[in-house]
C-alpha cells in the first residue's frame, strides 16, 4: 500500500479512507441509477472505443487489476464498471462537505489507477484522452445548466450557502444575492466561477510597471529561475521544459524565455477561479492546447493526491490555456501566462485574445470546474525578487489575485 501522500487544494480528503468510502457509496448509486436510465452517448462511444482498440483496452483492464492487487477499494472490478460510474458523473453536482470534500470525483474514481504501471501509458494516450476530454465537457455543459444547482442552497451538511460552507468561502466577497433563487446563480458553473466584489482585490501599484500581481488567487508551488527550452519534465526533480509547455509549434516564442524565470502556484478548491493580467500590455499571443487529464509522473510514485505531486509535469502535457502579454515596460517584454486545466478542468476559457489592451488587474479568462494550476513565465534577467520564496508546503496560504508578486529590475 501506498504512503499518504500531499493533498493540495483541498479537492480530495487527506485521509485514502474517505475517498475509498465514496467511490463505494458512488459506486452504489450508479449501478441503481443505471437499472432505469438510459447510458449517455458520450459514454457508448468511448467503450465501443475502448472495446476496439485492444491496447487501450488491455492497459485499461490491467491498471484496474493492477490497483485491486495492491489492495485499494475502487468501487468496480472491471472497464465496464467503471465506465458506469463515469456516467452516472454527467449528472452530478459536488456537495460541498466539511468531513469528506470529494470536489474532483472523477480523480476520486481514477485515483489508483492512473498511478498503476499500465495506467502510465493509458493516460498518456492522444485518443484515449480525446475521449476523456469529450466526457469531461459534457458535464461540464451539464455544471452550466440550470438542474447543476441541486446543492446551492443553505442546508446544512451539503449545501455551498450553508455556514460551514461560508466560513471556507466568504461568500460576502462575491456578487451574490441572498434574496434570489439560488442566490443569484444561473449554474453550478456560474457559482464556481463566481466574481469578486468591486475592490475586494485591489490591484497593487497600478501605476508602476515594475510591480508584478498574481494572476490568480494562488498558493506558491515551485519558483525556477535558469529555465531550459528542452528538458527532462518526467524525471523526479520535474524541471520545467519551454518547449513542451508553449508546444513544438511555438519553438520560437519560447526560446525568447530561455534561461529565464517561472513561478507556479495551485488553486484551491474555494478559490477564486477567474485569470487576471499580471502586468499591463498587449496581448500578443492566446491559444488553447489539447493535452492530457489524468497523466501523472511515474518519478512521484503512487500519488493518491491524483496530479498534486505531478504540478511541473502538467505543465509540459495537461490541457492549457496560453496567454502571452507583451508588457508596456519594454525591459521586461513579454510575458507567459499559462493557466494548467488540471483533472476535471477540462475548460479554460481565454477571454482577452490577440490584439487586446489590457491594463495589470484586468480578467484575461477563467476555470470551469475542477482542480487547476498556473504558471507566469519571465524571460531571463527581468525578475529582481519573487515577494515569495520557496521551499514551500502544502499549506502555503493563497497570493491574492492582483497581490504584488514580484519586482522586476
């Protein structure tokens, strides 16, 4: 059995137990569920692709066995299980709980088997995970719907209003109203991407270009100076590898960081969740990249925390979001913003595209559902000091978005 491992974020329990507990009680509610409901397409389709492809199905089938060996409580013993229990997901809303926070239950359901030798390659695969990322968005159009609000409410243990709730969240930062339907959410969605109040984060030193703001409500993760263009992502230590995190076709965009700086930070479950300019200038770049969900690093080991373990090596393979800003102040130039879809997040959506003026503070996007990090990538000698300084833990509290994060020369 495996160590326990870090937890980040606060999108899974620390304790395996109450992961296990769910996916049975899960795994329950999805067999008597699919008794009277008819399966989705989405999830026919990815079986017949399953079913088809003898490699995807032999890695599929191994890593599940793989993990049962192991001794680790699933919920399902076969593809076809599991694949029931993925269904029965497109029409769940997370409840929020203070005593078992299931916040990403897809990563919940494909914890273990991911991390198995067999799952390494499965996760890897382009089409097995255009076919995750299929599923993903479906319910991802299912958490911006009007019945994803089953638990907006204020009753207590689930409700994301209820008091418990609210000392997490501090919902009175928000624009919100008690006095409507679901407090004024249209979605699940809508609630989870929910909007500061006007000069709830204000934005530090406006005026002065030398002063850098977090782009997101974030706890610090790794800071790298010295980055490469090519490097090792998948080894123990994760460096940070430029080329794979802009992507071959944009070799040349980054060469221009070579030998320079990346500070990378997770958001938490009750984060804020939108993407704000870190320094003013003009959008010069902004591009999605198709990349994987469940791919983890076979240098961390098992790590029942899902990617938490794996965050430099998302960088280099998860769903991304890619916004370059060319800054006012032409000694620091451009700068990366690249915003990692981590598990669940199979949506980033770019909101400011090439070509847009945006002042340091201004929204660039946001998150849809689901664990998340991001990094901000400096090209070399711009950077004078980071406000934070590494090693940091697990517990690390969130650099406010628009909070003075670093100093440029």
């Amino acid at each position: 059995m495996a160590t326990q491992r870090q937890r980040l974020g606060g999108w899974l329990p620390e304790k395996e137990e109450q992961v296990a507990q769910f996916r049975k009680q899960f795994a329950a509610q999805a067999r008597e569920r699919a008794a009277t409901a008819m399966t989705s397409s989405v999830i026919d389709e990815f079986a017949s692709f399953i079913r088809e492809d003898p490699v995807i199905r032999m890695n599929f089938a191994r890593a599940i066995d793989e993990a049962l060996a192991e001794g680790f409580e699933l919920g399902y013993a076969n593809i076809d299980e599991c694949l029931q229990m993925l269904d029965a997901i497109l029409t769940y809303a997370p409840p929020f709980s203070e005593s078992s926070l299931i916040h990403c239950p897809v990563n919940a359901i494909l914890d273990w088997p991911m991390v198995m030798p067999s799952g390494y390659a499965l996760f890897r695969d382009p089409a097995f995970n255009r076919h995750m990322k299929r599923v993903l968005n479906v319910w991802s159009g299912y958490l911006s719907g009007p019945y994803s609000r089953v638990h907006l409410n204020t009753d207590a243990p689930n409700g994301w209003f209820s008091p418990e709730a609210d000392s997490k969240i501090g919902l009175s930062q928000f624009l919100c109203d008690p006095e409507k339907p679901y407090w004024g959410f249209s979605s699940w969605n809508h609630f989870f991407t929910r909007e500061f109040r006007p000069g709830a984060r204000p934005v530090a030193q406006p005026a002065n270009d030398k002063i850098i703001v977090s782009a997101c409500e974030a706890s610090p993760y790794n800071i790298k100076h010295d980055v490469r263009l090519k490097d090792e992502f998948w080894i123990k230590s994760q460096p940070y590898s430029l080329k794979e995190i802009f992507t071959a076709k944009e070799t040349a965009l980054a060469e221009r960081f070579v030998g320079g700086s990346i500070y990378q930070a997770f958001l938490s479950a009750f984060y804020y969740h939108r993407w704000h300019a870190p320094v003013s200038g003009t959008v010069v770049k902004a591009y999605l990249v198709d990349g994987t969900y469940y791919s983890d690093a076979e240098s961390e080991g098992e790590d029942p925390g899902g990617l938490n373990d794996s965050q430099g090596y998302i960088s280099a393979v998860a769903a991304r979001a890619v916004i370059v800003i060319q800054c006012d102040d032409p000694a620091i130039g451009e700068v990366g913003c690249v915003f990692i879809g981590m598990a669940e997040v199979s949506s980033c959506m770019i909101e400011a595209l090439p070509g847009q003026r945006v002042r340091k503070g201004d929204e660039l996007g946001y998150f849809q559902y689901g664990g998340s990090s991001m990094c901000l990538i400096f090209r070399p000698g711009v950077i004078d000091s980071f406000v934070v300084q590494p090693p940091f833990s697990k517990d690390e509290s969130p650099v406010k978005v628009n909070a003075h994060l670093a100093t440029a020369r």
